[in-house]
C-alpha cells in the first residue's frame, strides 16, 4: 500500500516509528489534507442524493408491498453506509511490527484491528526490493525525450522470505530508497 499508504522510513518519526523491547512499530501515514477535501465532496453529494430520493423511497416504502418495502429500506441502507466507507479509507492503517525474527502485519480500521498475518523470517537475506512494471506503455517502448515524462515506470516491492518458503508483499513504493531506509530499520530488530 506504499503506494497510498507511507511507512516512515527512520526513527526520528517519533509518532510513526515505536520502539518498545528489542520491538519495532512501524504506522502508516494518513493521507494527505487534499483528499479530505475528496471526501468531504463526496460525502456532500450522497447527502444531495439521499436528499433527493428520500421522499419518493419513503413513500414507496410506505405504499408498496413487501418486496418494494426491502428495496427501499436496501437503497437508505447502503446510502447510509456510503460515507462509513469513505471515511473507513481515510482511518485505514497498516502497522508493521518486527522483533528478532517475527514479523507481523496489522491492518486496522478506525484503529480497530481487522486482520494480522504474522511470519517468521528465513535464516539467509530475508528481505528483497524487486522492481514491478505492469505493462509498459508507448511512450516506454518507442522511447524519445520528448515522450520520457510520459513513460510507466512502475514501482518497486519490498517482499519477506519467510521460513516456510513463503514471499510475503511487506510494501510497494513508487521510490525505491524508500524501501531501502525501511528494510534496514526493519534489519536493526534482526
């Protein structure tokens, strides 16, 4: 999710970098202030829409029969739930937490833990940065400096050998010092 979603790549990010016992905490990033606007614009035009059919649902609930009554109540349901979605995107985290040769994923919403993945790290070179290019497209293949701000680039992964011969996505990042700075923080906790 390093795409979206940044992990700090050196202790001095005191908020996003913990140290606690031999055991490193590493927290995304939020997203940056612009998208809350996106959000906030998105949830100001389902208000409008919610707005708009809630009248006419309503009397369709009220006047229809059963079948018309549970798509009505269907429609405000997921309406409703609309901006919960939106802002679940908005308090999405992914925590990384290494201590010696285990190694957790989290993945938290509204700083709920939904889901952990924990590993343990193979004996050799544990960690490996792999570039990732989908397809690349015109402007890469017929090359050119006019064409060159145009080319896909891709972006690099970080992935884990686990002991059981697993590879295990840790990050992806369209720079790649990134994921360098953060796969020596995590060797540091080795």
């Amino acid at each position: 999710m390093g795409l979206l979603y940044v992990f700090p790549v050196s202790l001095e990010e005191k908020d996003f970098a913990i140290v606690k016992n031999q055991t490193i905490t590493l927290k995304t990033y939020g997203l940056p202030y612009l998208f809350w606007g996106y959000a906030s614009a998105a949830i100001m035009m389902i208000l409008f829409m919610f707005l708009a059919i809630k009248d006419p649902v309503l009397k369709l609930i009220a006047l229809g029969d059963e079948t018309d009554s549970m798509l009505g109540y269907s429609l405000l349901t997921f309406i409703a739930l609309l901006p919960v979605f939106i802002l679940s995107v908005f308090f999405y985290e992914k925590r990384i937490i290494k201590s010696q040769k285990s190694i957790s994923l989290e993945y938290r919403i509204f700083g709920i833990k939904i889901f952990t993945e924990s590993f343990t790290a193979s004996e050799a070179e544990p960690f490996a940065i792999n570039p990732y290019l989908s397809s690349p497209n015109q402007a890469r293949i017929q090359g050119g400096e006019d064409s060159a701000n145009f080319q896909n680039k891709g972006y690099f992964t970080l992935k884990l050998k686990a002991d059981n011969g697993k590879t295990i996505l840790i990050d992806r990042h369209s720079r790649k010092a990134d994921l360098v700075k953060l796969e020596e923080l995590l060797k540091k906790f080795h």
